[in-house]
C-alpha cells in the first residue's frame, strides 16, 4: 500500500505540474487509473458474455432440478467449471477499484496538509462532509447521482447485468447507491470527487468494451429469448400446479403432528409425488396380506391416490416440510425410490442413528450411469432389479473404497403391477393400421428437438409399411417435456398436424390425465426413455432406438468398467439407428412388424435372464422387510431383557 500511495502521490503531482487544478487533477488521475484497468475491464467483459452465453442451459438445469437448490447449485458449478467460466472473476475489478480508493484516501489527505496554512481553514479539497459541513456536502450528492447514472447505463449496456431481473438490478444498483452516498459523506471532498468521476467513466468503459467486444457477435440472444420465455412459463406453471390451497396446509400441518404423536413406528414409505405408489404397489399388498404390520405413508402430493386405501396410515407433507420430518425420523425403517440419501434436502434421521433405509429402484437402469456419483451411499439397504446392478453396486464399491452394503437379490417390484395388467393383443382386423408410438425422454437433444420432422416422414412414407396397412404415429411427449417447453411441444403440434397422408394418421397423445394407449402400439420409438422397459416387458413388442446423446448422469461411469445395460438392452429387445439415418428407421420398423415372434422370444429370454424373481418381486421385497422388523424387534426385547 506504501508502495501504491507513493505512486499515486507522484502522478497527481506530475498531472500537477501542468495542470496547477487539483480538482482538475483528480479527473485526470481518474482518466489514467480506467486506462490502466481496461485490460482487465475487457477480460472481465469477455467472462460475463460467457456468463450470458450459458444462461440457456443454466435456465435448463433450473427447470429439470426445480425446488431442489442443492441440486441446481451442483449442477450449475460443473457447468461452469466444464465451460471454464469464473463466477468469482466479476470481482476482480472491485478489488482493484477498492486498493486505488485506499491509497488515494492517503493521497488526498496528504495533499491537504500540505495545503493547509497554519490559522486558516484546511482547503476544500480536504473537507469532510460529516464533520466539515458546508459546501462539502454537494460531494455525496454528486457521487449518488454518478453512481445511480452507472446504474442506470449498465442495466441497458452491460451484458450480465442487463440480463439480470428487475429485482436484481434494483438491489444491485441501490447496493451502489448506498455505498456512494455513505462513501461522500465520510471521506474528503476530493476522494468524493474521484470515486463519482469513476462511476462517471465506467459507462465510457462499459461502451468501449461493447466495441472492442460486440454481445451481439458472441451470445445466442435469440436462442436466450426462447430459454427465458420456457422458465417464465414453466415456474408460472409450476407456482399454479403446486400451489397449496389454505385447507391443504392446515392439512399437511394436522398430518406431520399425527405422524410424530405415533409412537414405536415401524415401517414408512415416502413417495416425492403421486405417480410413486406403483413402485411400492405389490410390495405394500403382500405386507397387508401376510402381516399385521401397519404401513405409514409420507407423501407430498395432497391429492396421491394412496389415501383412498384405508388399510394404509397415509400422511401428507409437502416438499418443505419434508425436510425436518426425515430429520426427525423415528421409525424402524423407511422406504423410498429417492436417491442421493444425504446429499440433497432429504436426510437421514438426526433422531435415530439406527433407522434402517432401504431404496427401491424406480427404473430398471444401470445405477452408475443414470444416478450421481455417490446417489447410494448413505443407504443401508438396497433392492437390486438384477444380477446387473448386484455387480455395478459391488464394483463402485470397490473403486471407491465404499462400505459394502446389504444388497438383496429382489427383482424389480413395478414388473409385478405391469404383468397382472398385461395381456395378449387382440388380432389386427381388416385394414387395421399399424400402431406406432413415438415417446421421448426430457433431456437435451432428445428426438423430438433433434429429428421428429425427419422420423414422422419417414414413418410415414412407403418404407415402413407391411401388409398394405395404414400407419398410425402416435406423439406421446414426455410430461416434463411438455411442462417445461409448452411453445415447443406446440411448435412441434403445429408443423406436423398434416403431416400424415398418403394413409397415415397423426395422433398427440398430450393429455396424462388419460391412460396411455403404449399397450396397444406395435412398436416403440423412443431415445433413452426408461419407457423402453415397461413397454417391452407388458407388451412383448419391440422398440426402435434412436442413437441420440446418452442421458449420462455420472460422468464417472467409465471408471466403473461394465458396460450399462441402458446400452446393452438396446440391441436386445429392438433395433438401433442414428438419428441421421431415417430411411434405416422406417426399414426398421417395417422388419419389427413383420416378425414380432421373434422380438417377443427375445424379450421373454432377456427379462428372465436380466431380472430376479420375474412376479414375485413384490413378494421378495416384502419378505425381507418384514424379516428385519421380526429381527430388530428380537433384538430390542433382548436388550430389555
């Protein structure tokens, strides 16, 4: 800092010797310390367009991971350490504007003292207006308008701050405001005058970075809109479908007292939402069937279906107070399909060191390519769908130096609901079309945003036809997909709603309060939608797969050495294509219909060799839990004894 005074002490003086005006001075020190800083000015520049240009797929992961902050926190830093942007780099500027604003402090007050003459007053330059008055107090006038004029500029100029909300800016420029005027009141005039001329030259800065640096050349503004407009219109309609009605909330309070007034707990499920139940259906009916345990049920959807049982202790509690009840948690063991146990908001129990978490599969997919990088760590027990996830769980294990966990051989529970509902499909009569459903996943590049024109052509065309038959091509979106980008799925309505002809019909299947019509299509299109499965185990029919980018959620996967069966099971129970090749699709399809026997031996074979205990994996389930119940009770009447 010695250093930095003695510097800025001879610069004034030098502007000084042929500019005998210290407020004069001041403007000109000024002048050279933004010449200075422009360097750094412009790299800070390019950083913050960096910052804009990844605000689509920040705005994403806001809409793929809403209400859950831990979880956009973590995936937004790996974007930004991926894409190489520095969060922390906007600060830099200020931290040089604070080591300048220090020094000159001295500088200012040293060039007071040398002009003040003994038995008069000290010059204006070195007045405070606190404890000085007068005139001085223009300065912390001038330096909350400089400083409300930058503001004012940046909102429109700056890059970032210009695609900040209105709120944002308000705090970020009363923020500055507020240090202006605090800063003019409690230093000497002059120092007042330098910080108000800085502000001042920052919209000069800002322009001549917009020039050296054009947004427009290196932002997609277009690409933003659209991304903006899809989060506007997703969390309004997120706010709409999870707004708590007041009786719901006197609800969800009487509920979370009941659960705690119940004492000696046993057994509960939690389910994040209604369509949960499924995955627990058969495991929760054997209990009831063969025991007198009582199942208590932790929901957080007000309307799930589950209270309509009145065998079943059900309790609604809504995402936020789901928190402190898992923290308080007092039962023996609880069961739930939501990974990452520990990481995000759902805790184990800070009550109970010996509550028991076991986690059923809601997916039949590879656990170290689908979930986060340590999703099952915190589990005590977890239900393995096949002797595939037996190994990878091992193999994670043993590459990270994990503690083994207890892992039961069960199956997958929801093949058991999907079986009973299955059926032969009736024969096709006399110019019955083919059935074609086409379902996408919701992550990016999925088939609908990368070649759903191309494939209905396709489908349509003369290609994929079999026995004179008209097609019917089924869109059935996936729901988030539709909820997070309602004007591109109408985009996609729109251009294909006569896209048929030449005996094909379009149909959107976009209304999920009605069942699926999966179980009577011939063939599946899909990418990587876990559709894939329930569709190939209740219908015995194939699927087309179209080789669009992997939906990979541990970018670690490869370390584990096993090849996922989201991979394997493609080729094994249909047919893989690029996306660039559709005529291969529609050549495809046509072979799929026209051998369905030989996919459904094939898929018969792959499911009894992929899956444990193919219909009695509610059973196994249910076995294990009520044997660990008998077991901890044993051992608790022991330890009485």
């Amino acid at each position: 800092m010695e250093h930095l005074v003695a510097f800025f002490s001879w610069l004034m003086e030098w502007c000084h010797s042929w500019c005998p005006n210290y407020w004069a001075d001041i403007v000109i020190f000024t002048f050279f310390t933004k010449v200075l800083q422009f360097p750094v000015s412009l790299w800070c520049q390019a950083n913050s367009l960096k910052m804009v240009e990844l605000m689509p797929e920040s705005n994403r992961i806001k809409m793929n991971h809403y209400g859950d902050r831990d979880a956009i926190g973590d995936e937004t830093a790996a974007l930004f350490k991926r894409e190489k942007y520095h969060p922390l780099l906007s600060l830099v500027p200020l931290g040089i504007q604070i080591a300048i604003l220090m020094a000159f402090v001295k500088v200012i007050y040293g060039i007071g003292d040398r002009l003040t003459v003994p038995g008069m007053a000290k010059p204006l330059i070195a007045h405070v207006p606190w404890t000085d008055g007068g005139v001085a107090w223009l300065m912390p006038l001038f330096a909350g308008a400089a400083a409300w004029l930058l503001g004012y500029s940046q909102n429109i100029f700056n890059p970032l701050q210009h695609e900040q909300s209105r709120a944002q800016q308000l705090v970020t420029n009363g923020i500055s405001i507020c240090i202006s005027l605090f800063l003019g009141c409690f230093v000497a005039a002059g120092v007042g005058l330098y910080w108000a001329a800085s502000n001042l030259m920052s919209i000069v800065v800002q322009w001549a970075e917009n020039l050296c640096i054009p947004p427009a050349k290196h932002v997609n503004y277009p690409r933003l809109r659209r991304s903006q407009a899809e989060l506007r219109r997703f969390e309004a309609d997120m706010k709409r479908k999870t707004l708590v009605s007041p009786e719901d909330r006197r609800r969800e309070k009487n509920d979370y007292r009941r659960f705690f007034k119940v004492a000696n707990k046993h057994l509960v499920f939690y389910a994040e939402g209604g369509g949960y139940y499924k995955y627990f259906k058969s495991v929760i009916e054997w209990l009831l069937a063969h025991s007198n345990v009582t199942v208590h049920y932790v929901t957080n959807d007000p309307h799930d279906a589950v209270f309509a049982d009145s065998r079943i202790r059900s309790y609604f509690i809504g995402q936020t107070r789901i928190i402190p009840l898992m923290m308080k948690m007092d039962a023996d063991m609880v069961v739930m399909t939501t990974p990452d146990l520990g990481t995000y908001q759902i805790k184990r129990s800070y009550v109970r060191k010996d509550v028991e978490y076991v986690y059923v599969d809601h997916g039949p997919t590879s656990v170290h390519m689908c979930y986060r990088k340590g999703a099952f760590d915190n589990f005590d027990t977890i239900m393995c769908n096949g002797p595939f996830q037996v190994e990878e769980h091992r193999a994670t294990e043993k590459l990270y130096g994990l503690k083994a966990k207890r892992l039961v051989e069960s199956g997958y529970p929801l093949l058991d609901t999907l079986a009973a509902g299955s059926g032969a499909q009736a024969a096709k009569g006399p110019g019955e079309p083919w059935r074609i459903m086409v379902a996408n996943s919701h992550q990016n590049d999925n088939i609908f945003d990368s070649c759903i024109d191309a494939l209905v052509s396709a489908l349509s065309g003369p290609a994929a036809r079999v026995d004179g038959r008209p097609v019917e091509i089924v869109l059935r979106p996936h729901p988030q997909y539709v909820r997070r980008g309602p004007a591109r799925w109408q985009s996609i309505r729109e251009r294909l709603s006569g896209a048929g002809g030449d005996g094909a019909t379009i149909v959107f299947e976009d209304d999920f309060s009605k069942p699926s019509t999966m179980d009577s299509a011939d063939v599946l299109v899909t990418d990587w939608s876990g559709i894939a499965y329930e569709f190939a185990y209740k219908t015995r029919r194939p699927t087309l797969f179209v080789n669009t980018p992997m939906k990979v959620i541990n970018p670690e996967w490869r370390k584990i050495g096993i090849v996922p069966t989201d991979i394997s099971f493609r080729d094994e129970v249909g047919v893989s294509v690029s996306p660039d090749d559709m005529e291969g699709a529609a050549a495809a399809v046509a072979g799929m219909l026209s051998e369905p026997a030989r996919f459904a031996k094939k898929i018969d074979a792959l499911f009894a060799e992929r899956f444990f205990n193919p219909g009695r994996a509610g059973e196994v389930v249910g076995s294990y839990i009520l044997d660990s119940l008998i077991e901890r009770g044993r051992r608790r009447s022991s330890s009485a004894v």
